[in-house]
C-alpha cells in the first residue's frame, strides 16, 4: 500500500478486514458491489469532514458514543453490513484520524473485488485496471484531463466513456471511484492503492493446501468444495507437496492455518507427553 500507515492503524486495517470477511461471506454480486459503493460513500463522508473524522479517531470516546454517531450519521442512508462494519471500525484505534479514511477506502475496493470474484471477474479487474494505469501513466492529455481542474462528473464520463464498452463493470466502478477521489494522492500513487487493494482481495481468496504425496484432481476438488463452503465465496486452491507432512493435510487460508496433518498432531501430542501446553 502507498499510503504508510502507523502500527495502531496497520492493526486496526486487519481487524477491519475481518469484518469485511464476515460481511461478503456467501453474499451475491451486486450485494458485495452495494456494500463498495456504501464504504466508498461513508469514506468521502469523513474525507471531507474533519470534525467527525476526529470524532470517530478520538480513542477518549467510548465505544457505545461512536456506535451512536455513526448510526446518527449514516443510518438513513447505509445498509445494515455498512452500518455493522463502520460501527466495527470506528471503535479500532487509529495512529492518524486520516487514516480512518484510507482504510475504508480499502475495504471498499475489496468489496468490489469480491463482487467481481463472485462473478470470477477478479483476475480481469486487476488486469484492467492495471492497463488503465499504464494508458493513464503513458497518455499526458489523459492524465492531465484526470489530474486537472476539471468537475468530478466530467472526470467521471471520461473514464466510463474510455472503458464501458470494453471493461467489466467492477473496473469501470473503480476507475470512477478513484479519479473522482484522489485526496491529494497523485494519480499513480492511487492506483497503486486500489491495485493493492484488489491483490489483497485476491491474495485473501487463495487456499494454500500441503500434502505429504500429490493428491488427485478429485480430492483438490472435494477441498476446494469444503473451504468454499466455510468461506462463502469462490476460492483457488494452490497444491504444495511436502514430504515432512507424513500424511493429511495442512491448509493455510488468509490468516487462519487449519492443520490437519499428522506431523502436527504427533507434535502436539509430544508437548502433551512433556506437560507443555
């Protein structure tokens, strides 16, 4: 991510994370692709209103004040998910207050990313709008026409006329969102946060799977079937032979190690023997 964030925000963007997790888990498409548009708004929201973005930093507020000022502010407009994971969010503790808007700009586009791997759209999202920040980086009346004084809306029509007939969707969505809302930002820098945010996204969608011996295309499937189910979305599966295993399997899937392998179990089972927990 360009943006550096400080040590209580990095911590804070995990746990935020999670909460995203929970809310596209088993989600439709255009459920995920409403909960984008709903963060990006609530991040726009607090881009532009330094009182409230301080409010909802302020780690002297407790949690129940925040909960009512985030429902004050956005219950007439944000669906109850949004509302849950910008309630989550703003109880976390932050190193900046502008961070707060970095971090749900995050969480945005990796709703979208999980709208589009709904679709099993995402390899193409990221491909697109990494080609749309080459045709942005190497066109100067372009990028000028981005970057410029230009109204938000003419920036917008531009990007949706250069790509709609040819881009998915989620691409056109983003590229809209992220030139409509650079904050500052130069225009490469942007796009490098929204494409690290989709590689996030990716990167949180791929199960790495360790097995002693090379298992059958069958028993990947019957894996993958299983994670999904738990997951709630679409899931790669990536196979790694591992002859230290001695047998089962050990699937490492975003932050969570599910170990089901012998060599783990006898493991266990020796700092039982030695009275370790």
């Amino acid at each position: 991510m360009r943006i550096h964030l400080g040590g209580s925000s990095r911590q804070s963007l995990v746990v935020a994370r999670a909460a995203l997790d929970a809310a596209v888990k088993g989600a439709s498409a255009p459920t995920s692709s409403e909960l984008s548009s709903q963060l990006f708004f609530a991040a726009d929201v607090l881009a532009k209103n330094t009182s409230i973005r301080r409010a909802f930093a302020d780690p002297a507020r407790d949690a129940a004040s925040k909960g009512a000022l985030v429902k004050d502010l956005f219950a007439k407009s944000l669906s109850a998910p949004a509302l849950e994971i910008l309630t989550d969010v703003s109880t976390l503790r932050w190193s900046a207050a502008g961070d707060l808007v970095h971090v749900l700009e995050q969480l945005a586009i990796e709703a979208e990313a999980s709208a589009a791997n709904v679709s099993n759209e995402l390899d193409r999202v990221e491909d697109e709008l990494f080609e749309t920040s080459e045709l942005v980086v190497d066109n100067f009346e372009l990028r000028k026409a981005l970057v410029g004084a230009g109204t938000v809306q003419a920036k917008s029509a531009l990007v949706t006329e250069i790509l709609g007939k040819k881009a998915s969707a989620s691409t056109v969505k983003l590229a809209v969102a992220l030139v409509s809302s650079l904050r500052g930002r130069s225009i490469e820098a942007a796009f490098a946060d929204y494409l690290f945010g989709l590689a996030n996204r990716r990167n949180r969608l791929i199960a790495v799977i360790r097995v002693a011996t090379q298992i059958t295309e069958a028993q990947k499937s019957r894996l993958a079937t299983a994670i999904e189910k738990q997951v709630g979305q679409p899931i790669r599966v990536n196979i790694e032979v591992e002859p230290s295993i001695l047998g089962g399997v050990s699937v490492k899937f975003a932050d969570e190690l599910v170990d089901g392998s012998v060599s783990h179990r006898l493991a266990s089972a020796g700092r039982a023997l030695a009275g370790n927990k």
